[in-house]
C-alpha cells in the first residue's frame, strides 16, 4: 500500500517535462514525508490486458447480474488487481503529455480497462453512479507543446481534450480534490522551454510542501 502512486504517461522519460515536473514534485514529497512509501505505475512498462472476449463477456454478467464463468473470473480478477493501486494510495500524481489533443493511448488503454462497475464506480439505478475512490487527492501535471491558454495567440485552446478528461475521468471515479500543474510550449525542448519546465517545477515543490 502506497502513500503516493505515480502514473507515468510519458515515453520521453529524461526529455518528458511531464515527468520532470512530477520528479520535482516526488522529491518535495519526499522531504517533507520521509516515511512516506511512493509506488510507480508506467503505462510504457505495463502490459494491460485487452478488453475485449472474455473481459468483455464478463463485464456483461455482471451488469445483467449473471454468475462468471471460470474463465470471465479470471479476467475481471485481473482488472480488479490493476485498479488495486488506485484503492490503496491516498495521493494519485499523474504525469501526463498532449497528444493529439488529448492523451497518450498507453494512458487511454489503462484507464478504459480499470473504468468499470464496481471495480472504480458502482451503479444504483435509483441513485445513479458513484465514485469508489472518494477522500482521495490527486495532482495532475500536464505537459504541453504550445500555448493552449485561454489567452493563446492561436486556437490551440479549443484543443483541449487532455486535461477536461483527466479530470473528468478522477471525478467519475470519486476523487474531487484535484490539484493540476500545466507546464506548456515544450515542443522544442527544454533550451527552449526552461523557464516554463523551471516555472512548473517550483509549484510542484510548493504543492507537494504544502499537502
């Protein structure tokens, strides 16, 4: 069980401002929690079960309220240890890049597997749905090639599916305190962006002293 899961979207890994920003975050984190325990989940490093045959079937029994058979057991056993971490940790810190507009399909892929009934959300149909992950934090970096601020030059701003997702996506699942860090115009490296990357670095420091 981890004080802190990070869940690294970036392939980039030394170059990621993403993940350099996240780092920053980790080793404040670190400093003022010592005993903390902090885990890593890379979505490059994690083979993710597909969604489809067996996963799918099962998902199906289980709405519909019809026992699993062996082999649908297994499968949504499998999902329900990928979303495990997600449970245990108090803080989830997500490092997560733009692509195309939205994120990285490692990312996707993760968490169209976890996202399900009574694995990260229950279901009552008088109720409605309801996150399974409330009293949770999260801190989301995000990590950007242009400007997509509101006041951006170009309309990169109606762009923006990455971090209306994320966090759309964390408040379905329960988790309403949700801190976010934009680090932008990183599409040419850090001789280029190093006053964004430091900028951004300095308030994940701040952020993470002041949890």
């Amino acid at each position: 069980m981890a004080d802190l899961l990070h869940i690294e979207a970036s392939p980039r890994k030394q170059r990621s401002a993403s993940l350099e920003t996240a780092h920053a975050f980790i080793d404040a984190f670190r400093l003022s929690r010592p005993r903390a325990s902090i885990e890593t989940l890379d979505v490059w490093s994690t083979r993710f079960p597909e969604f489809d045959g067996e996963a799918l079937d099962a998902k199906h029994a289980g709405l519909s309220g019809t026992p699993l058979t062996e082999r649908q057991q297994a499968a949504w056993d499998q999902i329900h240890a990928l979303a495990r971490p997600l449970h245990e940790a108090g803080i989830l810190l997500l490092s997560v890049p733009l692509w195309n507009f939205s994120i990285p399909y490692k990312l996707k892929h993760f968490i169209d597997v976890v996202s399900q009934k009574d694995v990260l959300f229950s279901f009552d149909p008088d109720i409605g749905f309801g996150g399974l992950l409330k009293g949770k934090r999260a801190v989301v970096v995000y990590a950007r090639g242009l400007d997509y601020g509101k006041h951006s030059s170009t309309p990169a701003d109606s762009f923006d599916f990455q971090q209306p997702y994320v966090e759309a996506w964390l408040r379905f699942i329960g988790v309403e305190d949700i801190a976010s860090i934009v680090v932008e115009k990183t599409l040419f490296g850090p001789q280029v962006d190093s006053d964004a990357r430091e900028e951004a670095r300095r308030q994940a420091a701040m952020l993470a002293r002041a949890l």
